[in-house]
C-alpha cells in the first residue's frame, strides 16, 4: 500500500517537471487564460442580471457591455450576440448539473430516479436566480429562426450532450437497456419530461418550489419504474 | 392499493341492494375479512389524509369492522419515503447550507418515520446528537386537495348530518396544523414546560439553531417502541408500571393543563425499561376549549345516577358553551356511554386496589360500539370527536401492553375539588 502511494507520487513528481521548463511563459498564458474567463463571466453576470429585469428582448448588448463595464466592442470579441450569450449559460448550466452529479461518490451506488432528481434538481438550483429570463428564454426558443430555437446547431449539440449523460445514467442502472428496440426513444421522452418540468417549475407557486420537488420525485419514481418495467 | 379497498366497499354496497340481509351479513365479514387483510399489508401507503378522514367515517356509518378500525386510530400519516438528495435539497431550503455543512454529521439514511417525513440521526458542532425530522415537500397543499376530493365524495353523508361539516373542518385543521414545523416547535417547548411535574415522563430539547421551514432537529431520545419493547416480553409489574404512567399522562393533559400531545400513535412514546416513557412527536396537539375542560373535570366519576336531572343539566350546560343544542338522541347515547362504558371502567366508588385490567377484549368492544352509536347521532362537538380519537389510542396501547391499571384513583387524583363537596 504505501509502496504504491510513493511510487505514485513519484510519476507526479516526473510529470510535472516539464512544466518548469518555461514557468514565466507558462505563468502568463494562464494568467491570460484567467483574465479572458473573468471578462467572459462578467460579461455573462451583466446580461443575466439584465435579462431578469429588462426580459431577453428588451436587453441591448451595449447595455450588457456597459453593465459589465466594458468597451461594446469587447462583448463581440466573446459572443456574437445576447442569443450567444444565453447559450453559453445553457452550457455552463448542463455542465454544472453533470459534473455534480457525477462528483458527488454517493450517488454513484443511487438508484437511477435518484440520480435523475439530483441532475434536473442540479439545474434548477442552477437556474433559480434567473427564473424571469428562463421563462423568457423558453417562449423566444419557440420562434423558429432563434439560436436558442431546438433547430440550431449549437442547440443541438448541447441537447445530444446532456440526452447522452441521461443515457449513460440509464444504462448504468439498467445493463440490459441498450438491447430493448425502442431503447433510443428514452432520452426523448425524457427530453419532453423535462420540459414539462421546467414549465411545471416556472408556474409552480408554492413556498420554496416544494410542489416541484414533490412532483419531480414521484413522477421519476413512476418513470424509472415504467422503464424497468418494459425491461423486463 | 387505495382504489382496491374502496373498490372492495364499493362492491359490497352495490351488491347489498341485491341481497337478502343474512346474505349481507356473510358477505359483509369476508368482505372485511379480504379487505382487513389488505390493508394491514398495505396500509401505511395510503395517502394519509384520505385514510384519517375515511377512519373517522367509518367511525360513524359502520363500514369498517371493529377490527380494523382499532387499529387505523393508532396508525401514522405517513408519506412516501425521501432519498438522501431529496433530504438534501429540503435541508439546503430550510437551513440555507448542506446537511454536512450545518452539522459535524449527518446520517443520510433515515432512521425512522415520523408523521409527513422522516428522522435522520446527526451531530451537531458542538458534539450533541440529536434527531433531525425533514418533511416531505408538497404535504400542505397534497392535504389540502385530498380534503378538497373528501368533502366533494362524502356530500351526501355531510348532507345526511352523519358526517358534520365541523368533523371534516376540524380534522383538516389538525391535519394542517401537523405540517407546520414552526407550531410543533413552540409544542415541544410548551410541554417541556407543562410536563415537568410528572418525572417520568421525558420530553425532547428543541435546538431552535437547527429548526426552519421544513426541518425540525431535537435532542436524540432513548427507548423502544412499543411492538420492540413487548417483543422483550417485559414482567406484568413492568406492564402495570408503563400503563398507569401512560393512563395518568393522558388525564394530566386533559384535566390539568387542557392540551393533549399527539396522535394516538405508538410510534409517538419510547419505553425505557426502567420504566421512563419519552415522548417524540409533537406535530398534533390539541388544544381543548374551557367548556370541555370544566364539562369532563363534572361529568368523570360524577357520583350521582347518570340519569338524574342534574347529570343532563351538565351536558346541557356543557352544549349551551359550545353554542349547540344537545339533541335528545345525543343526550341519550352519551348516558348510554357513560353506562356501558366509563361506569365499568372508571367505577366512581372503587375499592381501595381497585385496578381495571386493560387486557380484556370487552372493554374495548364496548368502546367501540359505545362510540359509534355517540359519533351516529349527528351534532358532535369537535373536541368530542378529537377526544374519542385520542382515546381510542390510549386503550389500544393499554390494552397491547395487557396493563391493569388503578383507574379511578388516577383520574379523582387529578380533578379539581367538587363545589360544595
């Protein structure tokens, strides 16, 4: 046991030592790297923060750029428009959910509905400041030709990304679920179910959201259990 | 499993209308038979509200056998179980932190039910352990929707007056008031206070610190429940011990400080075998109304004949306070309770070791049927219908723990001085 820790703390000790080959070049490009994130995120707490009070339409990037206190110009060196902006959260948001769930080593051993609660319920914590702009950005993703809208490509790609997650938490919890022919139509069933939920969350009035918590958690038991039903 | 039960009753009363009345009867005992043995099964996954009121109709129209009423008295709202990451979240609302953060540990897993959620074991900063309950979210308006649905099916029976408008009210009063965690707080702290006189008698610290929203957290309380507690087959001195505690807990609350501490629920007390019972649950506390007070301290082991003009002025005094005219036939089956009930029980002139030995069938029988026929004539006083229910709760456990136990002298103990006596 412990032979093993030291001669891994050995291999970290020779994988780190090419890097201080050039640590002031090295040093500045990070700190580059870091400055570009802290302008991007200011940049995306400014057009939020706007989106909440102002509605998606009614924000103008000069505002964001303002808000954030940078030069408008600079706004288009990171996004091309608010659209952009919006998805670059969506991503983030999808992002932020997967990652809790897949670090948190408890859940690793969970039953699947409760993996599922802590993925849709990551997201709603991570979306809860900003409930007037999800509201906003949902109607605006029904006009057709939005960024936003489910038919851009970008869209697109987040969607496969977080339907694969679901996927893979559904396969881990059922061996057998892949060999099922109707198997690919989950993660799209699960895409309208969390649709439904998100709407369920924007009209849901009770203190603290409880409803919603009631209804995700009954409702993912009766789902996971219908799909382990039509395993079997 | 809801709509199996209510599906079995609802044949039974169709086919009723269609069979001769000895027919009835047979069918009517497998009919039980089938669904009492269903519902044991099953029971605790009804929804709570829906079961409790059913409870206290069947208490009036007889739909339900003995049996399997007895035992619905003692049984506990429950709700569906949570997983860790929905304690989590519920935690998180109501603290502002992570369960890990707010306490040096906490145990995911629950440790037991309580009443609309669950019980965790944790230990806070400074090294107590404590028992943390978390609600289920969603209860409130799950009960108030399930009354909603309640009073919409039962209409006939409201209009009947079997079912008073004032039982549905007062129980989703109750109901309500048992998902206010804030109210149970204020509870524990009022009957650490009221409870301190009896010694045996333990009642858990609020840790306010740790309560919010939709969390409760307690010191950790000792002991066994009731099924567990038997299961040791403790000694009848043991017996007699707990039942007379518990027997002079309840008239304490009734005739002392004029507030009753929980659903008769077993999973409300811990025995310890040194005799301690600790109480856990405080989410249902009734609060009775003076008149009741005054009316019980009179007509308990009240010496005269039950049929005298001066017992019915006391009754008629007691409905006059309440703002309700006693109907002849309510008046006439209280008397009947009184006769066939409490004179057997509590005999006003017991002899000097005089103990009723709880452990009889009968007396609970007698209870039962005495209840029914009171619940029967229509205009019951809410804190009538709260008392039977409680009641009810006392002899069941009384009766498990098979306890004989000096009723009267508990009960004279406790009442204030008769005027003129």
């Amino acid at each position: 046991m412990i032979s093993k820790k030291a001669s891994k703390r050995k291999t970290e000790v020779a994988a780190r030592k090419p890097m201080k080959r050039s640590p002031a070049k090295k040093r500045v490009a990070g700190r580059r790297a870091q400055n570009k994130q802290a302008i991007r995120n200011r940049i995306v707490k400014a057009a939020l923060g706007l989106f909440q009070t102002k509605g998606f339409d009614g924000t103008t990037t000069r505002a964001i750029a303002r808000k954030a206190g940078i030069a408008e110009g600079t706004v288009f060196n990171y996004f091309k428009n608010k659209e952009d902006i919006a998805l670059y959260f969506f991503e983030q948001e999808v992002g932020h959910a997967v990652a809790s769930v897949r670090d948190n080593e408890r859940l690793r051993k969970a039953p699947l509905e409760e993996k599922l609660f802590a993925l849709v319920e990551g997201q709603l914590e991570y979306l809860a400041p900003y409930e007037r702009f999800i509201g906003a950005a949902l109607i605006h993703a029904l006009k057709p030709s939005s960024p936003l809208g489910p038919f851009s490509h970008r869209a697109m790609e987040l969607r496969h990304r977080y339907l694969g997650f679901v996927e893979e938490l559904m396969e881990e919890s059922i061996p057998k679920h892949k060999q099922d022919p109707l198997a690919f139509l989950a993660p799209e069933v699960f895409w309208i179910y969390y649709l439904g939920t998100l709407l369920y969350w924007l009209y849901d009035s009770s203190e603290n959201k409880q409803n919603t918590l009631a209804f995700l958690d009954r409702s993912l038991t009766i789902g996971v259990g219908l799909l382990k039903k039509g395993k079997r | 499993m809801g709509a199996d039960i209510a599906g079995s009753y609802l044949g039974y009363a169709l086919q009723r209308a269609f069979l001769g009345e000895t027919k009835t009867r047979t069918k009517l005992k497998s009919t039980h038979t089938r669904a009492a043995r269903r519902m044991r099964d099953e029971m605790q996954s009804l929804r709570g509200t829906a079961m409790k009121l059913g409870q206290t109709l069947s208490l009036q129209t007889g739909v339900l056998p003995d049996e399997t009423l007895a035992e619905l008295a003692t049984l506990q709202m429950q709700a569906p179980g949570m997983h860790p990451s929905l304690v989590r979240v519920q935690i998180k609302r109501s603290l502002g932190r992570d369960p890990e953060e707010v306490f040096k540990q906490f145990t995911p897993e629950p440790f037991a039910a309580a009443s609309l959620g669950q019980v965790h074991h944790a230990i806070t900063k400074a090294g107590e352990r404590v028992a943390v309950k978390v609600q289920y979210p969603g209860i409130r308006e799950a009960i108030t929707n399930d009354v909603k649905l309640f009073r919409a099916v039962s209409k006939p029976a409201q209009a009947s007056g079997h079912l008073p408008k004032v039982a549905i009210d007062e129980l989703e009063k109750q109901f309500l008031a048992e998902t206010d965690y804030q109210r149970e707080a204020d509870n524990i702290e009022f009957f650490e206070k009221a409870l301190a006189p009896l010694s045996f008698v333990k009642v858990p610290r609020l840790l306010r610190k740790y309560s919010a929203g939709k969390v409760l957290t307690m010191s950790l309380m000792r002991g066994q429940h009731l099924d567990d507690f038997l299961a040791n087959r403790p000694s009848q001195k043991l017996r007699n011990e707990l039942g007379t505690r518990l027997f002079d807990l309840f008239y304490f609350q009734v005739l002392k400080i004029g507030s009753l501490h929980a659903d008769p629920h077993w999973g409300n007390y811990l025995f310890e075998t040194d005799g301690r019972i600790s109480l856990v649950d405080f989410g249902c506390v009734k609060t009775l109304s003076p008149a009741t007070v005054t009316y019980l301290h009179q007509a308990f082991l009240y010496s005269g004949s039950i049929h005298s003009a001066d017992f019915g002025r006391l009754m008629e005094t007691y409905y006059r306070a309440e703002g309700l005219k006693l109907l002849a036939v309510t008046r006439r089956s209280l008397i009947k309770f009184a006769e066939n009930f409490y004179r057997k029980v509590y005999p006003p002139d017991p002899k000097k070791d005089y103990r009723f030995d709880f452990g009889s069938r009968e007396f609970l029988n007698d209870y039962l049927n005495e209840s029914k026929n009171l619940f029967r004539t229509k205009g019951m006083l809410a804190d009538l219908i709260f008392m039977v229910r409680s009641e009810m709760g006392l002899y069941q456990t009384l009766h498990r723990l098979k306890a004989q136990v000096p009723t009267s002298q508990i009960v004279r103990n406790h009442l204030r001085p008769a005027h003129g006596r």
